[in-house]
C-alpha cells in the first residue's frame, strides 16, 4: 500500500487527494490480513503496552479517586488543583462524575467496552467492561455514576470485553475461551439499594448463554435490534467453518439463543453494523444488510437469509493498514457512513502518517459500488478506536486523546469532509499531555463511549482509570 512521508504538505493540496476506495490487493491481503499477521502483531503490542503500565502502577485503578462536578474553563478540567494527572484537556465538555474501576466493583480493572439502556421511567443504566466482568451502574439526573453491583466474566479475565443492548438485555461477548455471549436482564438492577451493590452469578443469573461459537471466543457482538438478533464477529479460529465472519444469534426467544447461520465469505469480520436498510439503492430497501469493517476492507453483506447470505461488494482503500469501526452517518436515509482505521497512524500509512486520527467518509448510495470520498484529520495527536453518530455528531472514543465529538452533519452537501468541525472534546488521560505533538501513538486512555442517553450524560470507559460521566456544554 502507498506510504505519504509528506503527509503534511499532500494535505494541503485537499482531502481528495488521498480520499480513494481502491480494489483488494490480494497477495497482500492473503499475507498480512487473512493470515491473521497483522491482528496478531496489534495484539502483541496492545498487550506490551498493558504489560508496561502494569508494571508502572498505572493499572492499580485504586489510585484514582473518585471526582464529582468539574466544569470545562479556558480548555481545562481541573479536578485537582496542582495535580497534573487530575487536569483535563478539554473543549465545551464538562465533567460531571469519575468512579475507578476498583470503585466500580472490579478486582482486574482494566476497561474496554460500554452500552447504555434507559429503563421506561426514564431511568439511565451504563453496562462497563472490565477484565473481569461487567459492571452496572446508573447515572443520575444530576449526573453522579452511582454502582449497582457486576456481574463476573464467564470463564478467565480478559481486557477484551464488548457489550451491546437487545430490549432490556445486555449481550456480552469476550475473546477469552469458553466465555460464550451472555444475555443479563437490566431490569435486575432496577431494585438494588446501591448501599448494598449486588455481585450476580456470572452463570446462574444469566437469561441466555448462546454456545454457539467455535472456542467459546468472540471479538465482538453486534445487535440489529429491529430484526430480533445479534451478530458474533471475530469468533475465532479463522479456519472454523464460519471462516471468523458473522455468526448470527437468533434472540427471539433470550433464554435459548439459536443460530440459524452464518456470513464467512469474507473471512474475519472485526467489527459490524447491521440494519434494516433504507437509503437510495432501492434494490436493497427493507433487506437485512450489515457494514463488515474486516481488516482490510469496507465489506457489505445482504444477510436476509441467514442461511443463504452473499456479499454485495468488498472494497479497500488509499492507507488501509486495520480497517476496524464504523457508522452510518444517518441510519434514517443510508448514504453515508464513517470509518475508522486503528492502525495507520502506528503503521504509518495514507491520511493518517503523520499520527493525526483520520475519520474516513464514504458514499454507499450504491451498496455494490461504495465511494471514499473525503476524510476529517483530528488535531489530536493518538490512536482512533470507536466510534457512533447521532443525530449528526460523531462521538469518537480515540485512546490517549479521550472522547472527541465531530458536527458531521455538513457531509450530505459536503461528502470531501471540509466541513466537519470538533465541537468539542474531553481528554481523559492527561499522563501524555507533555509527549512530542501533545499525545501518544499508543493503546491508552479511551476504548469507548456511550452517548445515546436523552438527558445528554456520557459516559466514558478508558482502560487504565475507570468510568467517567461529561456532558456537552454546547
């Protein structure tokens, strides 16, 4: 793939310039991709990093304290004053409340993955992912994380913990072996005196367990809600039957999750989104359709059948080094979404060489035809990881930078992403403020976020600290 060493200076010449879908590279694809290589070689440095920060103590969530109310004055959250690791970063977000993930419950620590669900009073539940299981809390009307109890991982702690929402269930899958997806009923939080927080069984206290998987092992969940069913991604071995693609999790009936097939013709799926389709390609209107981010490539599935499933295109791009998230800018009318790539700002590669995050847009008027058309570059120095759009903003979870929220609304008119704006941002790991270009090309800091709550809370899970509830202030 092509290799920008003047990054800087090409993108003043215009996004288009390096915005631009291009056909697989097979040979390449087959030797670093299909392989496995190059996710085996991101994990190998995930968890040196990890290794690192436990050594230094910065995993020991003990150390930070719980933080209440912090507004957002002249660019900085200052929690404590003096402290410079309870300074934070940030733009038109304030912080409301900070709970450790030893105060959340947690013995392992270590954050990944987090889901909302608002009960029909209108109460907010947060589901977190740690090491060792996930952790349930509410957050208040006025914005205080308060901690309901958790409920233990399956079968081994594993950092990698990821976490969706079917109805009032949380999906919860995890790449250790035999965890298989557990299915837990946030209406069992709705009583619990949070004086007394509730440590569930991890087995007994489940709705559903799906077995369904290989080893028991998936990189991911997706849920298409409207649809009544959830999507195992990543699920490995490669050389399984279902290849690592999307295995499909029937929920009709939670409390005995079925599988009625599976989507391996791309191979290895990392991550997916899945819905009922409504947009401008009128051949697939009303088709069950999922966006595969799968490694390499932006991969479009028509998945009406499940036993019978085909993909309608598989396209790459100018710098694809880990093709890893993704969203559909609006899911109302399906024209365009964003993406991510986890790895070129490591890799060195395309748009993103220079370290600065690159949110890559893309035209899919045509399902069978997907055009890259433009991208946004962060001024934050750090990795991207996560990120969902709503109601026109993207909110982005980007490691060591923390949460970044995007006005992405402008992409209709304006497809070369010229008009995307940060409206605002929250830096939760301020340890790299004073690195070379202000952050770190590293897997710290922020894994996820969570902003669909109507009151405007968001909550954030970062890997080393905790959970932390900001609002936007404009």
């Amino acid at each position: 793939m092509l290799f920008f060493p003047y990054i800087g200076a090409l993108a003043a010449l215009g996004t288009t310039a390096l915005a631009q879908e291009v056909p697989v590279d097979e040979a390449r694809a087959a030797n670093i991709f299909d392989s496995g290589a190059r996710h085996m070689d991101i994990i190998a440095k995930k968890e040196a990093t990890w290794a690192r920060q436990r050594a230094a103590g910065a995993m020991d969530s003990t150390q930070y304290k719980a933080l209440d109310y912090v507004p957002c004055v002249d660019g900085l959250a200052t929690a404590v004053a003096g402290d410079a690791n309870n300074t934070f970063r940030c733009s038109n977000i304030d912080l409301y409340s900070f709970l450790s993930h030893a105060e959340l419950g947690s013995n392992g620590g270590e954050g990944s993955s987090s889901w909302g669900w608002t009960s029909p009073d209108g109460r907010e539940f947060i589901a977190i992912g740690q090491s060792d299981g996930a952790s349930f809390a509410e957050i208040s009307k006025e914005g205080k994380l308060i901690y309901l109890g958790r409920l233990p991982q399956y079968s081994t702690p594993i950092v990698w913990r990821e976490i969706r929402a079917y109805k009032n269930y949380m999906v919860i899958g995890s790449e250790a072996r035999d965890h298989y997806i557990q299915i837990f009923d946030m209406k069992k939080l709705l009583d619990i005196d949070p004086a007394s927080p509730v440590t569930f069984d991890g087995k007994a206290d489940l709705t559903g367990l799906f077995t369904g998987l290989p080893i028991g092992r998936a990189h991911n969940v997706v849920v298409n809600e409207a649809n009544n069913y959830a999507v195992a991604v990543g699920a490995q071995p490669r050389d399984s039957p279902c290849a690592a693609g999307l295995i499909f999790i029937d929920l009709t009936d939670v409390a005995n999750p079925t599988s009625p097939g599976c989507a391996g013709q791309d191979g290895y799926v990392h991550d997916a989104q899945c819905v009922v389709y409504n947009g401008p390609d009128s051949e697939y209107v009303g088709r069950d359709i999922c966006y595969g981010y799968n490694e390499d490539t932006l991969t479009i599935y028509d998945v009406t059948d499940k036993t019978n499933t085909n993909v309608i295109s598989r396209t790459s791009y100018v710098g694809a080094s880990y093709t890893h998230q993704g969203w559909l800018l609006d899911i109302e009318w399906q024209e365009f979404l964003l993406m991510d790539d986890e790895y070129d700002e490591y890799d060195k590669q395309g748009p993103g060489a220079d370290g600065f995050p690159v949110t890559f847009i893309w035209n899919v008027t045509s399902l069978a035809s997907p055009l890259q058309t433009g991208y946004y570059k962060s001024s934050a120095h750090s990795v991207d990881h996560n990120q969902y759009v709503i109601n026109g903003f993207s909110y982005q979870s980007n490691y060591g930078a923390g949460l970044r929220v995007l006005d992405v609304s402008s992409i209709p008119t304006d497809p070369t992403g010229a008009g995307v704006r940060e409206v605002g941002y929250f830096d939760v790991y301020p340890e790299d403020d004073g690195a070379p270009n202000g952050g770190v090309i590293d897997f710290v800091g922020s894994w996820s976020s969570y902003a669909y709550f109507k009151s405007g809370f968001i909550f954030v899970n970062t890997i080393e600290r905790g959970g932390f509830v900001v609002k936007r202030t404009a």
